[in-house]
C-alpha cells in the first residue's frame, strides 16, 4: 500500500491526490483532498518517509464556487514556494 495506491484509485479513506504540478528543477506542487493536514502527515510518514523530509504543507481551503481572492491567494502561495 502506499502511492501505487494511490494510482490505483485505493487509497485510505480521505486521501485523494487530485493534481499535480512538476517543476522544470527537482520538485512538484501537488494539490491533496484530506480531511486534515495531520491526516496527509500521516500517510506521508507511513509510506514517503524520504519525502516528509522534504516535502512542506501548505493547508489551502476551497469553496464553491471558487472565488477570485482563493485563486489569487493559491497562485500567491505557489508564487513563494517556487521562489524558495
């Protein structure tokens, strides 16, 4: 179990990968769907424990539909990841 599951549409309860964003160096943003920061924790240190040490959580809340200040501040948060 773990990320295969992942791809494979089985993974735990809650833990939904929806997008994800490769970067032209070494590194990704990706969008999760979980119930809880601690819950993707979680699943990290079970299955990524390499990639917990360098991975960073970014807790973003969406509503429906979309409004202008939500696209803006996740185009501004990605905008300071990139440029760490």
């Amino acid at each position: 179990m773990g990320f295969n599951e992942l791809i494979k549409g089985t993974a735990p309860e809650g833990i939904e990968l929806c997008y994800t964003w490769a970067r032209t160096d070494i590194g990704a943003f990706c969008l999760w769907k979980v119930p809880s920061v601690e819950a993707l924790e979680k699943f990290f240190r079970k299955f990524g424990p390499t990639m917990l040490k360098t991975t960073k959580f970014y807790p973003v809340l969406q509503v429906y539909p979309g409004s202008i200040e939500y696209e803006l501040s996740l185009l501004q948060a990605i905008v300071d990841m990139a440029s760490k």
